[in-house]
C-alpha cells in the first residue's frame, strides 16, 4: 500500500482574511488587490506563474503577469515531448518566446522540467528505444545536455526529474528506472551540472509537503548526491493543494528540507476547493475567504518555515483559475478555483491572503 498522508478532515474553515476597514486600499470593486502593492514588489523572492505559449499575447494575462510576477515557468513548454519531439529532432521555437517574453519584462525563468518520470509523460520514441543501459544513458545526456546548453544563461534552475518517488519513497517505474536502475536520478542532475554549473537543480514533486515517507527518501537523496560530489540545490514542493490542508504540517516538511540546506521552491502552486462538490459549483464569498485565508496561512508556513536563503520562490500554477489545469476539460471554466485571480483577472481573496503574509499583516 503506498502511503496516504492527504488530508481526510473535511471541515472547510471560514475565516475573514482581514478587517473590512482593510477595502478601503482596494483599488476597484470585486478586487482584493491592495492599492500600491504587486506580489514581486512585496516579496524579496520571486513569484512566479506557470504560462502557456499560445496566451502571451492575451490580455489582461499578459499585462497581469507583467505587473505581479518576477519569474516564469512553463505548463508544458520545456517537457521532452515538446523539446525533442522525434529523436535528436530538437524544436526551441515556442520555449524560446518565453524566454524572450520573460527577458524583456526582467523575469527569471524556471525550467520545468527535464525528466518526468513516467513513461505515460515520455514520447512513444524514447519508451521504443533499441538499446540497453549504454544507448539510454546516452540518451539521457544528449537530451539533457541540449537543453540545458540551450538555455545556459537563460534559464536560471531546472527540475530535472518530476515526480520520480512514489508516495512510499520508493523509485517510480519508468523506462530510465529499468534502463539504467536507480542511479538514473542522480545521472540526470549531473549531467545537468556539467551542461551549466551556474544553474540550480531541483527534484520537483507532489505530496512530500506532507512530511512522510516521500520527503525522507529525497533528502537521503540529495545527501547521497552531496557524497557523491553531484549538485542537488533544492526540492520543489509542487504544493496543487486542497482547503483542508494543515499549513503546520507543512511547515515541518520545509523545516526538514531547510535543514539539510536545500533550497525551496515551491513550484506549482494552487488551493482546489472542488472537494465534495459537483463537476460545477458557484465561487461564494465564503469559500473564497477560506481559500484567502488558506494562501495567507500557506505562505506564512514558507516564511517562517524557510530561512531567506534558502527561499527560492513560490510559483502559482496559472494566472487566472479560468487558465488553470483543471479547468482544461470542463466547457464551464467553473470545474474549480484555485489560483489567485477571478476569471476577469480581479484580484481574488487567494491574492490577498498572500499579499497579506508578505506585508506581516
Ligand atoms: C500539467 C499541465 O498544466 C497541463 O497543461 C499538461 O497537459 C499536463 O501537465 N504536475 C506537474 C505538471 O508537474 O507538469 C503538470 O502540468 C501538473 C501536475
């Protein structure tokens, strides 16, 4: 049985994230935004959004992502099957705009990610490669070495495996596993470090913010690599969380990873609220306030729980809940909200629970 630690509770708490007095530096009506401060001008670590190519140009994405965000990542844009579609076939064109997108408004840009570790997330090719540990260990550093070379400079840090444990610690099965058995991980972030030492490496995935079996075998991980002289900067806490989330435990599980000296990041950030709802359901004001209070909880559990070096930034995964990934496949848009803006890009209670911890309020 793989370990569960999700949270089962399931009251939703219903807090006010601040006095009604507080409205007034809201700048316009159904907006939590507070007059004077953006998210990168609050924190003195980046904020980041995860983009997808094709909604640059829109409006008011783009212009949202301009005035809150100091670092980009991308949804899919940086993923093998995008990178190298066909074998040695290496296709920049739509990761490359981002990188410019994000050069010319002074933003970071964070790669997300060189490996994930599925094999339903790898191309059909690389899953039918002839070959044996000596034709994939090639592979993994041709690609790696490609992109990273590709992106010296430019990109500033890099997952490089994406969710290679399984809830109980062990390696997930995937055809870099059976290739060339564990040390595929560490291989990754090494060839990862000689294609650009400047930039920092993380092992990115969901779940370990809950402190258990998942998060220990990762920091065994990076002492290996440590042991071994391999570079392994930091964990990226996925962190696509839920209302009902307790924000102490989560504290604990950046304590241990700060501990070890690693970076923080968290990378994906979102508080679903669909928990025992139907497919649809309306954003009252209730929920959102929670989901405020939540963010605002969330992120006092990154800064108290995360000295400021080790503070890589935190990530929203998407702008307005409408982009979200969970909203992909539902006609409505209302399947869920996450992230930190309305569908008309208003500022949500979830932007300003976050502000708020920046600001100590
Ligand atoms: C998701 C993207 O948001 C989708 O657009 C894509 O279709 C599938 O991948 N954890 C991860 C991300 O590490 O790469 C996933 O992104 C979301 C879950």
């Amino acid at each position: 049985m793989e370990e569960d630690l999700a949270p089962q509770e399931t009251t939703e708490k219903t807090q006010t994230v601040v006095s009604a007095s507080d409205l007034d530096e809201t700048a316009e009506k159904g907006s939590y935004h507070l007059k004077g401060y953006t998210l990168k001008g609050v924190f003195d670590f980046p904020i980041g959004a995860a983009v997808v190519y094709e909604r640059l140009k829109n409006e008011p994405y783009s212009s949202t992502l301009k005035r809150e965000f100091s670092r980009l990542s991308s949804e899919s844009n940086f993923k093998f099957h995008m990178l190298q579609p066909k074998e040695n076939e290496f296709v920049f064109t739509k990761a490359d705009e981002i990188v410019n997108f994000a050069q010319q408004n002074k933003m970071q840009v964070h790669g997300h990610t060189l490996i994930w570790a599925l094999d339903g997330m790898t191309p059909d090719w690389v899953l039918n490669y002839k070959g044996g540990a000596k034709e994939f260990d090639q592979l993994l550093k041709n690609h790696i070495y490609t992109v990273v070379k590709h992106f010296k400079g430019k990109v500033t840090s890099w997952d490089v495996v994406n969710e290679a444990l399984t809830p109980n610690g062990t390696y997930v099965d995937n055809i870099w596993l059976r290739k060339l058995g564990e040390g595929y991980l560490l291989k990754a972030f090494q060839y990862a470090s000689e294609a650009d030492p400047k930039a920092k490496l993380f092992a990115n995935d969901y779940s370990q913010e809950y402190g258990g079996k998942k998060l220990k075998k990762y920091l065994k991980i990076a002492d290996e690599a440590r042991a071994k002289g391999i570079r392994f900067d930091g964990l990226g806490f996925q962190m696509h969380t839920v209302l009902r989330v307790d924000a102490n435990m989560v504290q604990k599980s950046f304590e241990m990873t700060a501990a070890k000296g690693l970076l923080v990041h968290i990378s994906e950030m979102d508080v679903a609220l669909r928990y025992q709802k139907p497919s649809t359901f309306d954003l009252t004001d209730s929920l959102s306030r929670a989901q405020g209070a939540k963010y605002k909880e969330l992120v006092y559990a990154y800064l108290n729980g995360v000295p400021k070096h080790l503070r890589f930034g935190i990530t929203t995964w998407g702008v307005a809940d409408k982009d979200s990934y969970f909203n992909r496949n539902y006609v409505n848009s209302n399947h869920d909200y996450p992230l930190l803006f309305s569908k008309d890009y208003k500022a949500k209670w979830a932007y300003r629970g976050f502000i708020e911890a920046g600001l100590g309020r």
